[in-house]
C-alpha cells in the first residue's frame, strides 16, 4: 500500500492511501493489453440431464442474418468418483476472443472438457470506411431457461454519432437481458454489426 501526503497553503495535510489492485484484476488488466478477451459463465448445478448448445448469432442492422452452433453436448449434474465420494461440478463455459487484424476474430468456446475454435469475420461499415472499432461487452445476472438462448458475450461495432462528429459505444461496461435496460436496448438498437455467443439448454 502506498500512502501520499497532500498540503494545501494553511491548512493541515491529508493523508490517502493508494491500494493496490488484486490479482485477478491485474490479469484481466494484462489479457486486454495483449488483446485477449476471456469471459467465464457457470450454468450451475444441473438436476438432470441437458443438451448444452453454444451458439454464435450474428446481427446487423437490427436483423439476425446468421447463427452457427459451435457444439452441442449432453450434460448432466456431473457426478465423479473422488476417493469415495460424490461430487457435483457446475458446467462452466468459457469464451475466449482474440482478434488476429482489423476484420478477423479467432474465438475459442469451451463447456467444461469441450471446446472449438472458429474465426470470425467483420464487416466494413460506414460509406467505404473500413474496420470501425468492435469491442466486446459480457451480460451479467443472467438467467437462463430451456429452449431459450441466452447470451453471454456481445462483440460489436461502434456507431457514428453524426450530431457531434464522432464515434460512439457503450456507455458501461455490461450487459443484461432485462426488458427495462435502456443502455442494453440502445447498444443492441444502434451498433450496426455485433455478434452474441448465446447458450442454449434443451
């Protein structure tokens, strides 16, 4: 911890201290700079059977134009033998997104011992003006229910706000799926192209 003494002119000091980040905060800091985005889902205890699916939706202009299934795998509650005992282990999918250039993604999905790759591709936008921006934005406090999909990863473009000259993007750095989530809504509404890896349980 680091501690810095601020004067002011007749006045006694104040004293604040700098802590430092965790661990964990200084890996997510170090996987963004080398251009690496990892986000981790659990879908908890199952108490049956599933089929799993993880899917890519790509949209644009407000339009689903595409959606490929990464996998399909059938997952229970996922019961192992350790030295006697019964142990539970919540599926849990990963979603890794590294982008190789302006207009390429190699994303990696994984659920638990299962995983595929796959490059994605992004589009030129904007009166011939290629690659604008795309940034990744993970759904938080999600809930998910069968033959429904949920996403989990949003990756898209920034928008030209052409009242004030620039480009513009989120205003946070979540998502939610609740009907009432304005800034979610006007993301999904204005970015002209994104992609969802959403999971589906059947």
């Amino acid at each position: 911890m680091l501690t810095v003494s601020c004067i002011q002119k007749e006045k006694a000091p104040k004293t604040f201290s700098f802590h430092n980040p965790s661990e964990t905060e200084n890996i997510v800091d170090a996987l963004t700079y080398a251009d690496m985005y990892i986000f981790n889902h659990h879908l908890g205890e199952l108490e049956k059977e599933y089929s799993v699916s993880l899917i890519t939706e790509e949209w644009k202009n407000r339009q689903l134009i595409n959606s490929d299934t990464a996998f399909s795998v059938p997952l229970s509650s996922s019961i192992i033998e350790n030295i006697g005992e019964h142990k539970k282990l919540p599926a849990k999918i990963r979603t890794k997104i590294e982008p190789q250039n302006d207009s390429t993604l190699f994303v990696t999905l994984s659920l638990n011992d299962t995983a595929k790759s796959f490059h994605l591709h992004l589009k030129e936008t904007y009166d011939g003006i290629k690659y604008v921006p795309y940034f990744p934005i993970r759904y938080v406090d999600m809930t998910w229910q069968t033959n429904k999909n949920t996403p989990l990863v949003f990756y898209g473009s920034m928008w030209p706000d052409k009242e004030h000259g620039f480009y513009r993007f989120a205003h946070r750095s979540y998502l939610t799926g609740r009907e009432n989530d304005d800034e979610t809504g006007e993301l999904l509404s204005s970015s002209p192209h994104y992609f969802i890896i959403a999971c589906r349980v059947e």
